[in-house]
C-alpha cells in the first residue's frame, strides 16, 4: 500500500482500495505491506548507498533549483549545485544519488525498447525529500525486493520513472523485475483520468461491466455476454484468453 506521503494520506483509503480490488476478484498471496511502517528498511538502503558514496546531500530550494536548472522528460533536471559539497553557510534538506552518465535501456514487453540518459534527461534524483520522507523512487525498489516481485504491469504514466528504479537495483545489487506499461485512459482532451481529471470512481456494485470495459480498452476483446456475467466467469476466460500481444503500443488513449 503506498502510503508513503501521510500528510497526503486520506483516512479510510487503504481499506477503501482494498475492499474494491476484493469486489473486483484481485486476491493477494499475503498480508498487505504498507510503505508507512517501512521506514526502517528504506533507511537502511540509504545507508548501503552512502556507503558506496553514491549519495549526497543536497541544500537546494525548489526556488533555487527551478533558476537554475533545465526541463527534462519528467521535470526539472538537477544542475548538479551540490554533488561535490554544500555550499558555505547551507545544511542539508534532501539526499540525492548521483547518475554517474548512466544510460539505461531495457525491453518493454507492450512499449518497446526504452532507453534514457538519467544524467541529461532526469538529473541526480531525490531519495529522502526535504521533509524527511523517503522518496517514491527508493520505497518501490526496496518493496519490490522485499516481496520478490518480479514481473511488473502498471500505467505508461511511470514509464519514465522505471529507468531510476532500474538504476537503484543495480545499486543495490538486486535482480530488476520485468515490465509491461499498458497505456493510460485519458478523457477526450487527453487528460489521465483521475481524481484531478474529475473521472468517476470505480463502481463495486458493477464490478463485471467494468472490468469487461477494461478488457475491451486493452484489446482482449471479450464478448459482450460477459459484460454482465458473474466476476469470476469472467476471470475465468480472461486467464484463458489473455494476449498480452492485443495491448496497444501507446502510452496512453482515449476511454468510450
């Protein structure tokens, strides 16, 4: 459960996405893990890179950064300001690791070959923020390690963050997961649909129509009598007939 930024936290909204993935008939191998109560394993990778020296601390301000620094694919990259010392008079408010030119490339099994120069494209990167808590970046690898994941299907919207997790595993010595972004549902003006986007939730009490829907957006093509046929018929076929060669090859399109 990420629930790694509390001053975000919703109360109530871990168990509310638990109960709706029950309704739509996810099940899980075992107990929840809550990014939350990780603090310490997170910590201690920190640790592990420090001592490899491949961490540092960083005084900047957002301010500071945004004057000085270039756009990237996914924002501002970090003009380098502190990776060879603070400057005089400042203190530490976050840790960055450094990217040493590193260019990562690997195999998308929807999007294709994806390859990025984290230096030029995304800069030193954040592992603990300012406010003291662990970056996004860092808490997923150190997860995925933990649970043994490996295979990983999620939105296209993190396709760019997957070349700095990828970078953390080699770091830590971890074997890297394999990956397949499927593309994003976006409204007509081609915003993501979310909450921000003023998309609609999820509907427990339709859980089949709206998983026939999902099927249908990633290209299975289920047939329409299962649109309203019990959840785990429909499971059923989709464990049979699954392709994951039907996916479009985009990052993102529109949702009917």
């Amino acid at each position: 459960m990420e629930d790694l930024d509390h001053p975000r936290t919703v109360p109530g909204a871990a168990d509310s996405i638990l109960t709706t993935l029950e309704a739509f008939g996810f099940e899980w191998d075992s107990s929840v893990m809550y990014q939350s109560q990780r603090n310490e394993a997170y910590a201690a990778a920190l640790e592990t890179l420090q001592a490899k020296q491949l961490i540092y601390p960083c005084s900047c301000s957002r301010k500071e950064i945004a004057d000085s620094a270039i756009h990237g694919i996914d924002g501002l990259v970090y003009p380098g300001t502190c990776c060879h010392g603070l400057p005089p008079g400042k203190t530490a408010r976050a840790w960055r690791i450094r990217t040493q030119s590193a260019v990562i490339t690997f195999d998308d099994a929807i999007q294709g070959s994806i390859s990025q120069d984290l230096a030029r494209d995304i800069g030193d990167f954040v592992l603990k923020r300012a406010d003291g808590l662990f970056a996004y970046q860092l808490a997923v690898v150190i997860d995925d390690e933990t649970q043994g994941i490996n295979h990983i299907v999620r939105g296209a919207d993190l396709l760019d963050s997957t070349p700095r997790q990828i970078y953390l595993q080699h770091q830590l010595g971890y074997l890297s997961p394999r990956y397949a972004h499927i593309p994003v549902a976006t409204n007509l003006q081609g915003e993501k649909l979310s909450k921000q986007t003023l998309a609609l939730a999820l509907n427990r009490g339709d859980a089949s129509r709206e998983l026939w829907q999902a099927l249908d957006f990633l290209g299975q093509q289920p047939p329409p009598t299962l649109a309203n046929a019990p959840i785990t018929e429909l499971w059923e076929w989709s464990f049979v007939r699954w392709d994951i060669n039907r996916i479009p090859k985009v990052r993102s399109q529109p949702s009917q």
